[in-house]
C-alpha cells in the first residue's frame, strides 16, 4: 500500500512538474518573440489562470505574432518531444489547443483580433478617407 500511494504521488509530481514546465515554455515564447520584434516587455506574473506577460502594445502584425508565437512553441515542443515523454506532449497538446481557441482572453483570440484589425486597416474604405 505504501508503495502505490509513493508511486502515484512521484507521478502527479512529475506530471505537474512537467504542466508547469509547458507552460513557462509557452510564455517564453510570448517573451523571446516580444523581444525580438521590438516590444518592450513591463512584466511578468502569475493567476489563477496561469502565467502572464504584460507587454506594451505594438502594430497589429508584432502583436498577431507575439499572440502566436506561445502556441507554436508549444507545437514545436510537442514536435521534438513526441517519442520521449508522452506525458509532456500531452501538456504541451492541451496548452497548445487551448490557447488557440478563440475564447476571451486566449492567444487565440488577441490573434484573431490582430487579424481583424490588419485586415480593417488594408480595406479600401479605410484607405479612402
């Protein structure tokens, strides 16, 4: 008995362990791709929710791919991890789907809203007036 109640509770260690290691992957992205189109990041800080960067705002292109960029780093995780840790490509799957599902406040939507605003500036009744 002693043994089963050891072995589940290095599991859900590790399996958080590696949740919690996804996730600050994931905002690493969001990080590194902020820093390299030129936006300045202010901070960084936890919720109930998860991790979180407050950034300040930039053109709807930077911003489009800084929304993106948490997600694909979470594919390409998956992509290298597949055959060594189904348990951490699993997290990554989850964050990955997640995050790019238009719900308020996910990187899917700030992506999609990116999008919507590139495509009101680049249509020809904006550039008329």
């Amino acid at each position: 008995m002693n043994y089963l109640l050891t072995h589940w509770l290095l599991s859900l260690a590790g399996t958080m362990f590696l949740g919690i290691s996804a996730m600050v992957l994931h905002e690493f992205g969001h990080l590194a791709t902020s820093l390299m189109v030129g936006i300045k990041v202010k901070s960084l800080g936890m919720c109930m929710k998860g991790m979180y960067i407050v950034r300040e705002a930039g053109s709807p292109m930077k911003n489009l791919l800084v929304s993106l960029a948490g997600p694909l780093t979470n594919v390409a995780l998956i992509l290298l991890f597949w055959h060594v840790s189904p348990t951490f490509t699993l997290a990554n799957m989850c964050l990955a789907i997640c995050n790019l599902a238009p719900v308020r406040g996910s990187d899917g939507d700030r992506a999609w809203a990116c999008f919507e605003q590139m495509q009101r500036e680049s249509s020809p009744a904006t550039q008329l007036q």
